[in-house]
C-alpha cells in the first residue's frame, strides 16, 4: 500500500515538473512574441516616415520631373519596368473592358 502511494507521488511531483517546465516555455514565447512586436512597432514607424518623406518629395516635384524619374527608373531596371508596364495595363483593361 505505501509503495502505491510512493508511485502516486512520484507521479504527482512529475506533473508538476512538467507543468513547470511548460510555463517555462511559455514564458519564453511571450517574451519572445513581445520582442517580435515591438521589433515590428519599429519597423512600421520606419516604413511610415520613410513613405510619408517620399510622398512630400512627390507633392513637390513636377509632372516632367516625375517622368524624368520614371523613365530613369525604367532604364536602371527594365524588367520592373515591363513588370509595371503589364499590370498598368492590365488594370487600364479591366476599368475600360466595362
């Protein structure tokens, strides 16, 4: 009887080991979940001023100046170029299909 009880015990104590060994590894994946979002936070802070900076850039230029841009673009990578090309007119065909 007492041999069943020590089984128990053991088997108890297990348990609870597991349990915390688990916790362990969950704590781990939080902390790790929290570093990824604020490495993220950072990244899209980034992003926004980096696009908001463009954007002002292309308020200010004129139509010849952005042309000039797009063209020197275009000769600098040519297949972006055919790429744009195509899904530009790819969707002037859907609007105008209508």
């Amino acid at each position: 009887m007492a041999n069943k009880t020590n089984k128990r015990s053991s088997a108890a104590s297990g348990k609870k080991k597991d349990e915390r060994s688990h916790s362990g590894a969950i704590d781990e994946a939080i902390e790790m979940g929290e570093k990824k979002s604020l490495k993220a936070d950072d990244l899209c802070k980034k992003i926004k001023q980096d696009a908001t900076s463009q954007l002002h850039k292309a308020r200010e230029k004129t139509l010849g100046e952005l042309v000039d841009a797009v063209v020197a673009a275009i000769k600098k990578y040519p297949v972006a170029g055919v790429f744009g090309a195509m899904v530009v007119g790819f969707f002037l065909g859907r609007l105008l299909r209508r």
